[in-house]
C-alpha cells in the first residue's frame, strides 16, 4: 500500500513538473514574440502605441466592443497620417492610400495580383459559401456585372413605384404615431423599418412588414444579433484563435437563425413566377450557367439586403441628427426643396439630384457618420507595396477607416463641425480651405467599390 502511494506521489510530482515547464515555455515563447514584434520586426519603425505593437490582444478587444474605429482616430491625431495598430497591421489617413490599397492596377502593374482581402476578416468562417464580398477577382467581376443591371438607371425607375409606395406608408406611419407632434419618435428604427422592407422587396420579392407591424421583423432582429456575434469571431480569428472560432461558428444560435430565415425567403423568391426587374434578377438569370448553389444564391441575397439597408438607415439617421441640431441648415434644406417642387409627385429619383444642397448635407452626413466605420483590411501581396509613399512588406495587414480619414484634421477644416457648404467649393477652392473633397470614399474605391454608390453618393 505504502509502495503504491509512493507512485501517486510520483505521478502527481511529475504532473505538477510537466504543467510548470509548459507555462513557463509559454511564458518564454509570448516574451520573445513580444520582444520580435517591438525590436525586430519588419514594422517596428512605424508610429504606434507600444502595447499595440506588442501584441495582437489589445486591437481584438477593442473590435470586439465596438470601440476599434473610435480608438484608432484617437491613434492618429497622436501619431499622424500612419499607425500600427497591431503587429502586422497599419492605418492610415494619407488620401494616397485609398489608390494604393484599394485602386485599379494599370499598365506595369496590371499583372499583378490585386490587394486581396483579408480572409481573417472576410472569409471568418471558412466553410461559407463565397459572396461578391469574398469571391476571387475574376469571379468578383463577372457576379458584378450580372448584378448591374438590377442597379441600373432604367431598372430602378422601373422599380419607382414600388419604392414610392414604402416611403409613403412611412409618412403616413409617422403621422398617425406622432399624434400631431406631441409623441417622440425613433427615427432610426424607422428608417430600418423603411429600407428594411424596400431592400426586401427588391431582392426577396417581399417586404418585412416593418412598417405595416412597427416592429422589426425576427429576420432582422437575428440580422443584428448575427452581426454582434461575427464581431466576436473576426477578433478571436484575429487574436489567433481561428480554429476555435470554426467551432463556435458551428453552435452559434443567432446565426443559425439568421441563415434559414434567409433560406425560406429565398425560396418564395424562386417559386415566383415571371421576370422581376429587380435587385437579384441578373444573378437569377446565370443560376443554370454559372451552377450557382442554393447556398451561395442565400448567402449573396443576405449580403444585397443587408449592405442596401442597415447602411442606408445610418446614413438617413445621422443626416437627421444633424439638421435637427442646426436649425439654420435645416431651413435652408426646407427652401430648397419646396422651391424646387410644385408637389410630392414632382419628386423622382432623377429630379432630387438638381438639389444640391441636399446633396452636400448628405456628402456631410456620410462623412460625420459613414455607414461603415472600419474594417476594409487588405493584405499586401508578394514582394510588399508602395503605399502612401513608404514600402510596405508583404503579408501586412493595411487598410483606411473612414472613421479616422473623415474627422482627420490634415484632411479637414474643423473635421466635427457640420458644414455642408464644404461640398459646394470645386475640388481646387475647397482644398485651399483645407478640405480634401477626394479623402470622402463612404463607399470605398477601386474594383471592389460598392455596386449601389450611385445612389448614394452623391
């Protein structure tokens, strides 16, 4: 009995040994990358607080909060125009940067490989069907063009009525909810609850019944949920726990739910009969051709609705905010449009753009508030790239937050003051005054630029 004590006594001695040695391995192996990332680093010359530089822990934290991009301006009125936020990763607010990262490749260089996105961000969880958010360069373009059609002028004037109709029920909506005035309401519920349902109806071929009900619907609940929680799996991907990311991603409930509410309503899409002018009608049409699966139609139908939507709201709520607070900017607002319009019918999707005012206060709007703070992160192809001026290896992570590039002092005259007057000024006059007009790319630039910005950007 005493001799098999002993053994136990062994056996816990050397388990204890073994767990001491691995923690103190560990411990050695996170100061040495701690001591590369700082000391010897490919990076280690580039502006940035020393805890960022040192690990890839503290950016992680910060987007999974929600409070990366906010962080990251912060960074760059400390540091300037270049800041390594992370060991492998640098922002900028340089205006050169948007053609490096994001630009067309032309003569010498239009056989190289573009700067291709970042799977730790774009392609999170690997066993997803592609979208036109992840498809590869050729595909990408050709998906493009098959969309083009349904974001084209003659489609969408076709489509009109149908928008008309959605706008309508929201003033009607407002009206009888705001009992004449004495009722606050949430505006940026209701303008989900718009774009919500037109986007539905121009990729789904039916609405949310937001407006109908005044409520979201469960589609769009699990949509929010679904976003909070990718989030969350992009950081941990980033932080290097990508595989345990594909295992969460397995169980995740919200997105779960989300997918097969997007499933069944595809599914009505394609039991319709006859042609739909729409949205999701091009890429329908190569369904056969292309041997497009079900799964890559759904997957690409919940991008369409999500990136036509919740951006749109943004934008919409934050133009709101903003003229509410400068009721001197708002009158001006008001004279414009009732100068400019016998009656509600005379406004059209080709007519609004002759006001210009309004046009600016929205250019204003998308800069003050982007719909899409961060998150465009490219990485650097072989043999490393010139951007803003400075080679950078290949493998890094780099991108521009609009966040940063649109409240950036260098690019800006009083950078969060609301003044749409900026974007009356010609490109020449509006620099001298220190606004670099071209540094406002709310829907990114180069090949991948968003296929709707015509609509939104004026």
């Amino acid at each position: 009995m005493s001799r098999l004590s002993e053994l136990l006594d062994v056996g816990k001695s050397n388990t204890a040994k073994y767990a001491i040695l691995a923690a103190v391995v560990l411990i050695i192996s996170e100061i040495t990358i701690i001591v590369y990332n700082l000391y010897f680093h490919p990076l280690r010359d580039y502006p940035g607080p020393t805890l960022y530089k040192a690990s890839r822990l503290p950016w992680a934290f910060k987007f999974a909060t929600g409070s990366q991009a906010f962080f990251v301006q912060k960074l760059h009125d400390e540091y300037g125009p270049v800041v390594r936020i992370g060991p492998n990763h640098l922002s900028y607010t340089d205006p050169r940067a948007w053609k490096d990262i994001y630009g067309h490749r032309i003569g010498g260089e239009s056989s190289m490989n573009e700067m291709s996105k970042a799977h730790t961000f774009a392609k999170t969880i690997r066993n997803r069907p592609d979208s036109i958010l992840t498809l590869n360069r050729d595909d990408h373009s050709k998906f493009r063009r098959a969309l083009s059609h349904g974001f084209s002028d003659s489609a969408m004037r076709e489509q009109e009525p149908m928008i008309g109709k959605y706008v309508d029920l929201l003033i009607r909506r407002l009206h009888e909810e705001c009992e004449n005035g004495k009722k606050k309401l949430n505006m940026e519920a209701w303008y989900n609850w718009t774009t919500f349902d037109v986007v539905g109806d121009l990729v789904f071929g039916q609405s949310f019944h937001c407006l109908e009900n005044i409520d979201y619907h469960p589609w769009i609940e699990t949509i929010f949920k679904s976003v909070h929680f990718g989030a969350i799996m992009v950081a941990l991907t980033y932080a290097g726990l990508g595989e345990l990311v594909q295992i969460i991603f397995k169980f995740g409930s919200s997105s779960k739910k989300a997918r097969q509410y997007t499933r069944d309503m595809l599914t009505t899409r394609l039991a319709m009969e006859g042609k739909r002018d729409d949205l999701f009608e091009g890429v329908l049409k190569k369904r056969e051709e292309w041997n497009l699966s079900f799964d890559m139609l759904s997957a690409n139908a919940f991008i369409l609705v999500l990136a036509g939507s919740e951006t749109t709201a943004t934008t919409l709520s934050g133009a709101t905010a903003l003229l509410l607070s400068h009721p001197d900017i708002l009158a001006k607002l008001q004279q414009e449009v009732r100068s400019s319009f016998k009656s509600a019918d005379d406004i059209t999707i080709t007519s609004v753009n002759k006001l210009c005012y309004m046009l600016a206060i929205l250019n204003e709007a998308l800069r003050l508030y982007p719909p899409i703070t961060s998150g465009l992160v490219r990485i650097v192809p072989r043999g490393g790239q010139q951007v803003a001026g400075r080679y950078v290896p290949e493998g890094t992570f780099v991108e521009v937050q609009q966040w940063s590039m649109n409240h950036s002092k260098d690019n800006w005259k009083d950078p969060w003051e609301f003044r749409p007057g900026r974007f009356l000024d010609t490109p020449e006059a509006a620099a001298k005054a220190g606004n670099k007009l071209d540094t406002l790319q709310a829907f990114s630039t180069g090949p991948r630029n968003c296929i709707g910005r015509k609509y939104g950007n004026p």
